[in-house]
C-alpha cells in the first residue's frame, strides 16, 4: 500500500487563478493545463522568491526530492502551455494554508507580514 501524500504548507491562496493566450484559443480542443496549489507554490518560492529548492522544501514543510519533482512538474506544465498556447488553471492539490499564529511560523511571508503589522501599530 502506497504511503499517503503530505500536505504541502502554502503561505496564501494564488492572486490569479489561471491565465489565457491571447486570441482565446486556448479553451478549444482539450487544450487545458491544470496546475495544483503546491506547485504553483514551489514556482513562486524558487523562481519569485529566489529560494533554494532546500529552503523552499523547509517552508513547504515536505522533503527535498518531493520539491525537485513538484518544481519539475510544474516547470513542465508552464512550458506546455507558453509553448503551445494553452489556457493555464491553478487549482487543487494537496496543500494547508499557512497558519494564522504567524510568531510560530518560520516562512518568509508570514514574517514580511508581521513586520508590516508591527510597522502599522507603531505608527498609531
């Protein structure tokens, strides 16, 4: 029986949920790539937020060789769909959302966001 899948720790939901080509021929024809949550997030983390792919799997709160096959696959489907012009919908996956208790969250983001919270109660 095959272990089952972690959920992969994800700091916010994706401001867009998907991007078309220009011209609308992406719909036609079965030519739709489904991205998931996570990898859309191991894209943001490497490629965005310039992490290794050891950081991004710490922050991720999975293993190193699971974020180099997300990454890849990810990389794939982005390739796919800017090569052969199809529409790009992120959604699904298997994911958590970032804690809201974010002094325990160890992620980047969350502390960007504490620290705008503190600038903004300061300036009271």
């Amino acid at each position: 029986m095959p272990r089952p899948r972690k959920c992969r720790r994800i700091c916010a939901m994706p401001e867009n949920q998907g991007f078309e080509p220009l011209g609308g021929r992406g719909n036609c024809c079965g030519s739709r790539i489904v991205m998931s949550i996570d990898e859309y997030e191991a894209i943001r983390l490497i490629d965005w937020e310039k992490l290794t792919q050891e950081q991004c799997a710490v922050q991720m709160g999975i293993a190193r060789t699971t974020v180099t096959g997300i990454y890849e696959s990810a990389r794939t489907k982005l390739a796919d769909a800017l090569v052969h012009g199809k529409s790009l919908k992120i959604q699904g996956g298997d994911y958590t959302l970032c804690s809201e208790n974010r002094n325990e969250c160890s992620r980047r983001c969350c502390k960007k966001e504490k620290e705008k919270e503190n600038e903004n109660s300061s300036n009271l």
